[in-house]
C-alpha cells in the first residue's frame, strides 16, 4: 500500500460514547473519560422508548463514512429491524463569552444535530471530531430480551468498521401516548402555530417565520417541526398566546399526535393592562371578556371529547408579585367556576408560599426557589393541585443545573432527576421558549449551514439577544432548542436528552407506582443530584443507576 494509506488505515479507530458525554471539536477516543466510552453501541430502554449513543472515528485525513444498519436478533430467533436505527451528525456552533451567566463562550461547542438523508456520506474532518449521533427507536410491540447484531461504518479509503451492537430491552409497559401510567408533565413552550396579535400583525418576529419570505412558512416545513417537538415528548404549544389558537383542530393534533396532556387557551399576564404588581385591578368588564373569549374553545374541546386525554388551561401573573393575589382570586377564580374542566397556571416565586385556597391548579416554581415545606402542604391541600418546576437564563451561576450550550450535556437529564427527588417530587417542569431565535441587534438570521461541506463546524451564530436592542449580554442556546435548517428543523443534543429526561422521569414514576420505597428510590437519585448545587455530573454513573432502578422495576421476561 502507498505510505499515505498505510498510516491512514492504521490511524481508523472508533469508539462508542455515551450519549450524556459531549465530544468536544479537539477530543478522540484517548481523551474522553475510559468509563464513558467502549467498542460496542450497547443500550436499554422500555418498548417505544428512545436510546443514543454516538460513534467517534478519529481520522488523519479528510474523508466520509457511511453507515449501515443491520437487523438484531435474540437468541430465539425474534428480531429488531434495521429500521429502528436512525444517524445525524454532529455540528458545532462558535459560542462566544456572554457576562450574562458562567462559564460561557470557549468556541466550537457540540449542540445541532446535522440531518444524514438515506444512504448519504457524513464527512469526517481529520484533527475535528466528527462524531456520529446514532438514535435507536425500540418497537412498542417489541418482546423483552437481549438482542444484537451490527453496525457498519464503511469509511472511504480505510477498512469497514463492523462495530457490535446489542440492545436490553426492558419488561416495562410500552411508552405510548396516553398510557395508563402518570406522566412527567411538560410546557415547552414553542411558537410554531402562526397567531396574530390584536393589532393582525404576525407575533412571534424571531420565531420560524422569520426564515422564509413574508413571513409565510411552508405547510410541510411547520409540520415537521410540530412534529420534531412532539416527537421529542415536549408538546409544541406556545404558553404565551393571547387567546385560543383560531384554528381548533391544531389542539386535536396536540393532543392524538403529539400526546399533550395539557392545551393552553391564553396567557392573561397582560389582561387589563396588569402590571408586575397588579396594581390596576381586575374588574367585572374584564372577566366577561376573559369568559366569552374561552367560551367557543372550551365547548368545542369539550364537544370533540379532547378534555378526556388533556386539561385545558389558562396561564398568566408570571412571576408577579404577592400584591397580584386578588387579581388571580377574582380572573383564575371566575375561569375556573364558569369551566369546571378548565385549569389555571403560573409562576409565583412567593418566598411564604401560596393560601391553600387560591384559585390554582399548577403551581410553578424556579426550581432553586422551590421550598419543599410549603410546596409539599400546597399538594396535600387539594387533589388537583401540581407543581411543576422551571429554569430559564436562571440560575445562571456555575454551580446550578441549566441548559445553556456550555454545561455539561448530563446536566439536561438531572433537572428531571432533581425534580424526581422524594423530597421534590414535581409534578411536570416548564420552559419559556424553545423557538426564538434573536439575532444581533441589527442583523438577520439565515438558515443553519455548515461553514463547508466537509466539516462538521456551522455558521449559526448561537448567541441568543434575548434582551436586544442591548447589545452586551446574551445567551448561547437560551430560549432555542432547535435550529432552522435548510430543509427543516434540526434538532439539538439538549432536546434529545429532554426526551431522555422524560423517559427517565417515566422510570421513576413506574418505580413508585410498583411500590419501590421513597428511601431506596431516593438513594438511587441521590447518587447524582442531592440539591440544585450539589450533583455529579457523571454520565456512566447516570447510565448505570438508571440500569438498576430498571432492574428492580422491570422484570424479567
């Protein structure tokens, strides 16, 4: 062989990371942590759930790989089709240092998953890691079990990769929409249905219309965002509309396709003219406002028989102050007696708590903020009281969980764990906006492109100006977990592992439901969040107490 091939050959490794331990632009298989990385793409996961793995192959010279998927099988026979697979590759966006929060900026960060189309080559960059993310979606109707096989990597100019595969599935009810088991409630709020303001004008300026001219989204590009989200276990509807979506259907979709649980009807933060203090009161001219405004939504959700799998809802007073209570007795409490089915949200970060008999059903708290005192009596109280959980551009010190682009990718999956904690025990958890996309005051956006064809980097500016026109803070990924690309959505390494975050707050639920402990489950947690600052941010400790919860849960077949 010519002496090029010969040490390009010679240099073709690979190793299998774990899903939770983010490749950074300069790693290979020596760098990462030994324990979070093998030589097989080895997952376990309950029928219908989603698992990850990514696939490192460091390269001295630029060349392409492609992947091919085989069949998996168990020792009696019963197979996995090869269509469960599904492969992206991994981009980078250029994160630049905000004094918004820290640790920030740093450069290339891993975050857009790049679309592979059927049958197409992913380039690898030599000295850039150009990692594989490859998604294995396990059949509702798959029979528990061990199963394994292959996975091809023909990598252009170098040996084919046959790189093992082996896939645990679990004896746990199958993840379906609206299954009998409780689930981990989600308000990730994503404007993706067009809705107009009281003035006709398009809202939502930085959101997807923003890409495309006159604002005019094609039908098949909104759907597969729509479905991008749902598909992702976070139900794309916008918390902050200000009625009912005009067209009704949008909730039939929400709730058969995208499994939502919950519909929102209205923010009424604003309603009247209310400020952060309340201190215009609501008056009788306004509730009959609010109450013929919900009317035709109400009965026609009612009529379609959708307030059986989802309560519709109301949100508003975000996070306003004590002095708004009166306000929230007398709009949430009149919504409430005119729709019995009708449920009200808000944020009240209220260091004493709330009275036992305000007119709220879920209660959402800045999950650092959470008091478990007083969140604890509020649940007792009442049958239909929740409480979710949230974070935002907060907290935003180095110690706390979030999701900005720079934290370690675990951190996304141990908000859900946090929240599962006995002495939590959330009920759902709330993101304000997963689809703003603010640019540089004074600049436009384009689509996400790579900066050229052969290179995992991307020329999307991440730097989110959520407080634009100022133009000296900022927040990388803050407010967007997906990006547009030039077909379409492209989804993000912080959203797949929200969907993992639910599944494993499924567990937990599943766990409890079989009577398992709130000590034992407890400990299980506690291995890797004790408190908002106190966590391990361990992806192999992860993976393998999720393992063993399910080992306890999930019986053998």
């Amino acid at each position: 062989l010519p002496l090029m091939a010969t040490l390009a050959r010679a240099a073709t490794d690979y190793c299998v990371v774990l899903s939770t331990q983010r490749v950074h632009v300069t790693d290979n298989c020596l760098t990462l942590p030994s324990n979070t990385t093998s030589q097989a793409y080895d997952v376990a996961g309950s029928p219908g759930e989603w698992e990850y793995r990514q696939l490192l192959i460091p390269v001295r010279s630029n060349t392409t790989v492609q992947l091919t998927f085989e069949a998996l099988r168990r020792a009696d026979g019963k197979t996995l089709p090869s269509s469960i697979f599904d492969s992206f590759a991994v981009g980078y966006v250029d994160c630049q240092k905000t004094t918004r929060y820290s640790p920030s900026g740093g450069g290339w960060h891993a975050d857009p998953l790049l679309p592979l189309p059927e049958g197409s080559e992913a380039p690898l960059q030599s000295n850039v890691a150009s990692t594989l993310w490859i998604t294995l979606k396990i059949p509702v109707d798959a029979v528990p079990g061990a199963y394994e096989g292959f996975l091809v990597a023909t990598v252009r100019g170098m040996d084919s990769l046959r790189i093992p595969v082996r896939v645990e599935v679990w004896n746990c009810p199958p993840l379906v929409k609206h299954d009998s088991l409780e689930r981990f409630g989600a308000i990730w709020s994503a404007a993706l249905f067009p809705e107009k303001g009281t003035n006709g004008v398009l809202r939502d300026p930085d959101g997807l219309g923003n890409f495309y001219t006159d604002g005019k989204v094609p039908d098949e590009v909104q759907m597969a965002y729509l479905n991008t989200m749902g598909d992702r276990l976070v139900p794309p509807d916008h918390l902050y509309k200000l009625h009912p979506l005009p067209n009704l259907t949008n909730y039939s979709w929400l709730v058969h396709e995208a499994g939502a649980t919950l519909l929102n009807l209205g923010d009424v933060s604003t309603f009247g003219g209310q400020d952060r203090n309340c201190s215009v009161p609501i008056t009788q001219a306004l509730v009959d406002d609010l109450i013929a405004m919900l009317r035709p939504a109400m009965e026609t959700l009612e009529s379609w028989g959708l307030t059986k799998h989802a309560s519709p809802y109301i949100y508003g007073f975000d996070e306003q102050h004590e002095s708004c209570e009166q306000n929230i007795r007398t709009l949430f409490g009149a919504a409430k007696a005119a729709f019995p089915a009708l449920k009200t949200a808000a944020v009240l970060n209220w260091p004493g708590g709330l009275p036992d008999d305000l007119p709220l059903d879920i209660w959402i708290n800045q999950y650092e903020l959470y008091n478990e005192t007083t969140g604890k009596r509020w649940k007792q109280s009442s049958k239909d009281h929740k409480v979710y959980l949230y974070h935002c551009i907060e907290p935003s010190g180095s110690a706390f969980l979030n999701t900005f682009i720079e934290r370690p990718w675990v951190q996304a999956r141990l908000l859900y764990w946090f929240a599962s904690l006995p002495s939590v025990r959330a009920d759902g958890w709330l993101y304000y906006a997963t689809t703003i996309w603010r640019p540089f005051p004074g600049t436009k956006h384009h689509r996400l492109r790579r900066v050229d064809s052969g290179t995992p980097k991307t020329d999307f500016p991440p730097a989110n100006y959520i407080w634009s026109p100022r133009t000296d803070i900022f927040a990388n990924g803050d407010g967007q977990f997906v990006y547009p690309g030039a077909n379409g959505p492209v989804s993000t390494s912080r959203l797949e592992h929200i969907r993992s975050a639910s599944q494993d707050a499924r567990l937990f639920s599943l766990a409890r439901q079989q009577g398992m402990p709130e000590d034992v489950l407890g400990a299980y947690l506690k291995q890797l969040v004790r408190s908002p600052t106190d966590h391990t941010d361990d992806p192999a400790l992860l993976e393998n107490v999720r393992r063993s919860i399910a080992s306890e849960v999930c019986t053998k077949e």
